[in-house]
C-alpha cells in the first residue's frame, strides 16, 4: 500500500433507488476512482457499505422477468434462477453482491475487491 492511501469508507444508501445506480457507485468506489491515489493494478483500501437494500426500487416486471444464469461445464448443465426466487432463497443482499461483482473488471483483482463490499437489508 502507498504512503498517500487512505482508508476510506463510503456508505451508500439504497432506500427508493434502482439496483443498477446504487450497484455502479458501488463499483466506482470498490475500484478507487473515487482515490487520489488511483491506480488500476492496485486494490484501493476503500471499504464501501450499502444499507437498507431491502428498500430498493425494484419493478415487478424485473423481479420476475430478470433471470441468472450458470453452466456446470456438462452436457444439460445450465441452471436458470430468477431473481425472485434468488431474493427468497439467498435474500436482496446476494442480488446486489452479483450486480456489484458483474461491474467489477475480470481479472485477479476481483475478490479482494468484492472484499470490502458490505451490504445490509
């Protein structure tokens, strides 16, 4: 870590917002352009806090018509999960973690940035 990182937190607040403004400030931070100190290969020691995702704006329309979608590697292996059953089995908390996590680059930076995400219904 530089000299001139700073630990910084950012709470964001979800109440009456979309998932998908609330999820790209979220990354922006996570990535540390918000820093002075911004550097793409390096992690930012940026620890971003999202409260009351339970109180997201989220259309019903995108409640049953998003679908998430993962392959085993195997013939017949794609399994389909909507997000509201997402929602009811793993809660909103997973949704906005996976919408935060497809913003994030794919590179080996990825998890100990997905690290200081927190977010609470």
């Amino acid at each position: 870590m530089k000299a001139s990182m700073q630990p910084t937190t950012y709470t964001i607040d979800a109440t009456d917002r979309t998932l998908g403004r609330v999820a790209s400030e979220a990354a922006h931070a996570l990535l540390g352009k918000r820093s002075t100190s911004f550097a793409k290969n390096l992690v930012h020691p940026t620890k971003v806090a999202i409260v009351n995702a339970s109180k997201l704006h989220l259309p019903e329309r995108r409640v049953k018509g998003k679908v998430y979608t993962r392959y085993s590697g195997y013939p017949g292996g794609l399994y389909e999960t909507r997000m509201d059953e997402m929602i009811a089995k793993k809660g909103i908390e997973e949704v906005v973690k996976k919408t935060v996590d497809g913003m994030i680059p794919r590179n080996k930076l990825r998890k100990p940035r997905m690290k200081n995400l927190t977010v609470s219904a």
